[in-house]
C-alpha cells in the first residue's frame, strides 16, 4: 500500500468515525444498507453501510465482493473534492462526472434514491480538512 492509499482508508476510516456523531445522517441512511464501490486510479476501496452506519472500509481488488454503484475518479481530483471549500466541480460528485474527472456505474437508481444520505457521507472528511486548516 502506498501513501495516498493509505491517505485514502485514513480519510474513510475518519469519515467512519464522524458519521456515527451525525444522528440526522444516521437518520436518512437508516433504509441504506449496501456495499459501494470507490474507485480512486484504478484502487479498488468497498464501503459496506449498514442502516446508515458505514460497517466496514475494504481495500480490494475483489471480484468476490458485490457492490450497488461505484464512484470512479483519480486521486487529485479526490484530495480536491476534499477541502474544505473545494472549486468548482470539484464540490460535488455529480461536478467531477460533469468535468470529466469521475464516472458513476451500477445502480443509479439506488444512488439517487439515497442521494442526499452518500453525498453527505463523502463530504464528511471535508470537516476533516476544515480542523488542520
């Protein structure tokens, strides 16, 4: 594992922490319990939610390990994704597809039925980034 691998379970494993303080997130994830693939330069990461609370964060390759939908991008464009006030396109998931620096597979469907609960989940490590600035 590399350092920006590393860098990225770190940030997940941080998201996973935060989330479980944000009752209202808790909330809206409570119907959410699937595994979502984060494709980041071709570094398979599968996040396992469980109503709403991020079970588990695995590094892969695995093609054992079934997933919803997946979020593809490259690691700069991530690590932008993640400050605290990130420029545009690079403030939302849907702003990297648009700018050609992310791609969203599999079930659209599941995504967009619990839009707001990812969207917020992925944002978290932004209040990360807002404590070392």
């Amino acid at each position: 594992m590399n350092a920006r691998e590393a860098q990225v379970i770190d940030t997940f494993k941080h998201i996973q922490s935060t989330l479980e303080g944000r009752p209202h997130l808790l909330r809206l994830g409570r119907l959410f319990s699937e595994t979502v693939l984060i494709e980041v330069d071709g570094n398979e990461f599968y996040l396992s939610f469980e109503k709403g609370h991020l079970a588990s964060v695995v590094e892969g390759p695995s093609r054992k390990t079934p997933w919803r939908f997946a979020l593809r991008t490259d690691a700069e464009a991530l690590a932008k994704f993640w400050q605290a006030l990130p420029e545009p396109g690079f403030h939302d998931i849907f702003g990297l597809v648009k700018i050609g620096r992310g791609r969203i597979d599999g079930d659209i469907l599941a995504l967009v039925k619990n839009l707001r609960f990812f969207k917020e989940v992925v944002t978290l490590a932004r209040a990360k980034e807002e404590l070392a600035a």
